[in-house]
C-alpha cells in the first residue's frame, strides 16, 4: 500500500487536535499514513528529507506556508508533496486550487493518491534556498520581520493575518507613505525593494487575493515587481494594481516574468524574506528558476 508522512506542525494557527486526526483518517482511505510531529523552526526539513530516505511515496504536510518551505527544501524533486492548510494564511494550497477546510483539502490528496493525479511545478531559489510562492527584499522583508519580533502567542502560533496588515500599514505611515529608490535590479534599474513570484496569487489578506503578477506561473520562470519608488500620491493606484495583478503595466514600477535568474543588489544590508521566512540581511541576492522542481499532488 502507499505510504505517506504526514508532517505536522502543531503550533500553525489553524491545526488543532481534532482537525489533525480528521486529516489523518481523510489520507488513510489511500494510504498507509505516518504521523511525524515537528518540535520547532527547521525540524521539518529533516523530516521531509528523511522521510524520503526512507522510501515513503509522498509526504503531505498540515502546517502554515513557512512549514511547508522547510519541508520542500529538504526534500523537493524526490517524492511528491501535498499541503493541507494548517496557517493563518496557507498560500501554497490554496493556489492550487484546494479547500481551506483542512479535512476537505487532506480528501482531494486521497483523490490524487488513488488517481495518481499530479502537477508539476517550479521553484524558487534565493541565495540558494528554496521558495515555493515568493520572496522579497526590503519593504516585505521588514514586515516578516517585525511580525516575528512580536513573538507567538502562548499556545506557539504566530499574529494572525490581521496584525500583519497592520504592521505593514504602520510601516509605511512612519516612513511618510515614501520609499525612495535603494537597489539595484541588475538589466532593469534602481528601485524601492522588490517583489519575487513564482506564482498567483503572490499571498492572501484575509479571502482577498493579492495577485501581484498575472503573468506568475508556477510552471514558469519568476517573475518580479519592483516600485522605483513609492509617493503618496501614487499609493493607491498602485496598490491597487498589485491587487489586481496589473503591476508590471504601471510606468512607475520594474517588472519581468518567467526569468531564469535575476540578480538584487542593495546600497546597504536589507532584509530578505523567502514564504515568509525571515532570511536576514543581504547586500546581494540571486534570485533564480527550478523548473520542473516539484511534483504535487492536486
């Protein structure tokens, strides 16, 4: 029979005790199911590559969207994956199409199991770590960063994606709703900071898609947003664009797509940020294309 490792992180905001066995029965009328239970930030990745190592024929992973990026880079190209939204936000499935009701979104990876439905898709690459959906330098990097330096709650989950609005809506109303121009896309110009996609939409607020590139294909290359710079007057309209995926079209903004590779340099340190990752500060980031990475179950 086919046998899964079902990764789970217990503290992302939306798995509970209740939903992880009701996940856990949807897989098994597929599969023969192996419950590995993650104790902290990057035990997935040594989960997942184990899991491989041992020969399990997929690993599906309940978790919010940093889970799953831990879980891909340990084991992405070897066995195909499924994600079952367990975070407050879980782009990656979403994305693709499935429910945000955990046991509902676990049924369709049986489905696939039995079928032998699969998609193949590309990755990202940062600095020579995997994303699944995004990653960015500067303005979002700053945001993950300050959400984590607001710690978790009692209970271990991270603040919900309303505190995230508000933290990023905060940062901009203290830099006078202006960013002015601090890196360097290498063949394109300067700019503010940079957006990086592999896909649409490039993250959710709340049920609304921000979509950022219409032109992202998670079978394609990325694609990048880059806002030469940021003005209160031309706030809204950009916004509003990068909502609505029409970004690259705006004169004021740097954009390309389905790119092999793109290269970031910054006039000084900024903060990198990978599926919502903090990765630290970068003077120089090489952004690049796995093709043909990931096989998962949709």
């Amino acid at each position: 029979m086919t046998r899964v490792a079902l990764i789970v992180n217990p503290y992302s905001t939306g798995v509970k005790l209740a939903s992880v066995q009701e996940v856990e029965d949807e897989l098994r009328v597929s599969a023969d199911v192996v419950r590995m239970q993650t104790q902290g930030p990057g035990d997935a990745t040594g989960l997942a590559s184990a899991a491989a190592d041992d020969g399990f024929d997929a690993i599906v992973v309940f978790s919010g969207d940093g889970t799953y990026n831990e879980a891909v880079n340990g084991a992405a190209g070897r066995v195909p994956f499924g994600f079952v939204p367990g975070g407050g936000t879980s782009v990656v499935p979403r994305a693709l199409g499935l429910s945000r009701v955990p046991a509902q979104a676990a049924a369709r990876i049986a489905g696939a199991l039995t079928a032998g439905r699969t998609r193949t898709i590309a990755l990202g690459r940062v600095n020579g770590r995997l994303f699944l959906f995004s990653a960015g330098i500067g303005f979002d990097g700053e945001a993950v960063r300050r959400i984590d330096k607001r710690g978790r709650s009692a209970d271990g989950r991270r603040a919900s994606n309303l505190v995230f609005g508000l933290t990023v809506a905060r940062s901009l109303v203290e830099r006078g709703l202006r960013m002015d121009a601090q890196l360097e896309v290498e063949g394109y110009g300067r700019a503010a900071f940079v957006f990086v996609a592999n896909g649409h939409p490039y993250t959710y607020a709340g049920a609304i898609p921000f979509t950022l590139s219409r032109q992202a294909e998670f079978e394609d290359g990325i694609a990048f947003v880059a806002p030469r710079a940021v003005r209160p007057v031309a706030l809204p309209r950009m916004f509003v664009r990068m909502v609505r995926g029409t970004a690259p079209g705006d004169p004021d903004v740097l954009a390309g797509h389905d790119l092999d590779e793109l290269v970031v340099r910054c006039d000084r340190p900024l903060p990198l940020q990978a599926d919502g990752e903090d990765l630290g500060d970068v003077n120089e980031a090489v952004f690049g294309a796995e093709r043909n990475a990931l096989t998962v179950l949709a």
